[in-house]
C-alpha cells in the first residue's frame, strides 16, 4: 500500500522558522505535493516536487528526497497566518491516485 | 480564487437516503477528483474522472458513484448513506492528470 506520514502537530513563534516533515513509502508515487487548509476551507495549492531538491517559493520551500521518501515543507519568517494544516500528498505514476497524509496542525505563536 | 464551485455547502440527510453533490470545475479542467474528508484528518481519495470516464478509484465501495459532463462540472452520488458517511467531500480539478489540483470549498454532509 501506499501510506504517508507526518507529525500530528507543531508549534512556532511568529518570525521563526519551521520545518514539517512527510514520510513515505517509495513505490508508486510520481510526484508530492503540499497543500495548506485553513480550518472550515478548503485545501489551497503550495508547492510539488516530482524531481530530488528543493524548491524555493517566496517564505515556502519543499524538498523530495525520492530514493528516501521522504519530503519537507519549510516555512521561514513565520506569521500568524501560517497557522494552519499543512498536508503531504503523493500521486501514483499515472495521476490516477491521490494519498494524501494526515495533515500536520501548525500553532504559530507571538 | 480556484475557479471550482461546489454546491449545496451543506447538507443534513438521514441514514438510508441518497445524495447528489456537485461541482463545477474551469473550463479547460479534463480532470476532477472527489475526496472525503473527515475533521482532523486528511482528505481520503474517493475517485478520479479524466475527459468523463473513471480515471483511479480509492477505497470506497460502490454505493460511491460518479459522473462528469462535457461541460466541466461533475457529480458525487451516494446511496444508501450511513452514519459514516458525514465529512467534508471536496472536489479538486486540474488541466491533466499529474497536476496540482484545485479544490472547492467542499460541501458538509450530516448524516442524522
């Protein structure tokens, strides 16, 4: 099966600079991407990763590690605003098959 | 702004009864998923339409059905509703398979 883990939650300080990890078993995925969900609203776009690297998008970065599976979200100069869920998801080589993980519950704190 | 709408945004049913939900996706979009959501967790893949047919299916049984229309507006149709069955179910669209999707706000189904 096809099963992605990421901590439950986390908390930072406004200003500071947090890293969630996704875990993930290597067969069968094309691509991670990341979503970020406001509670009550719906899953809103981040970043995807299909090759190894990081990628760089304004205060938010990804990184996929494919030989790993492993991936992480980093998110500098926190605010308030990030406090939200923050969900890994992977895609099976054909796009058919969307696993996403549970969601990481990101606290930020002044 | 996504683009994809989705109505009613919420819906109270009873046990037994059947649902129709909707979703209305950008011109262009020749893929939408539906996905279940329950609070807390992440959103559980129901199944996937590309250019109107069945594309992937998770983990649902068959009472879980759906279309989508030349238009680029879809539907979730679920029979027999069980208590279970209260979530978020959202729908997510792209362009084409293997892209980012964008998702609606989701429609809340209680289940009474």
């Amino acid at each position: 099966g096809q099963n992605i883990d990421q901590p439950t939650e986390m908390t930072a300080t406004e200003g500071a600079i947090v890293q969630i990890n996704c875990t993930y078993q290597t067969s069968g995925f094309n691509g991670l991407f990341w979503y970020q969900q406001h509670a009550g609203e719906a899953p809103t776009f981040l970043s995807y990763n299909v090759l190894d690297g990081l990628e760089e998008k304004g205060r938010f970065s990804s990184f996929l590690s494919r030989s790993k599976g492993y991936s992480y979200l980093l998110l500098k100069e926190l605010q308030m605003k990030d406090s939200a869920s923050y969900l890994c998801a992977g895609v099976d080589n054909y796009g058919q098959n969307f696993v996403f993980g549970p969601g990481t519950r990101l606290s930020v704190l002044p | 702004e996504t683009g994809v709408t989705q109505s009613p945004t919420h819906l109270i049913k009873t046990r037994g009864q059947q649902v129709t939900l909707r979703c209305s996706s950008q011109s262009g979009h020749n893929t939408v998923s539906w996905y279940q959501q329950a609070l807390g967790q992440g959103p559980q893949f129901i199944f996937q339409y590309y250019r109107e047919e069945e594309n992937g299916r998770g983990n649902f049984p068959p009472r879980f059905s759906g279309l989508q229309f030349p238009n680029y507006s879809s539907e979730l149709n679920v029979n027999a509703l069980e208590l279970d069955d209260s979530a978020l179910y959202l729908c997510a669209s792209s362009p084409d398979r293997n892209q980012p999707q964008h998702f609606g706000d989701g429609t809340r189904l209680s289940i009474l």
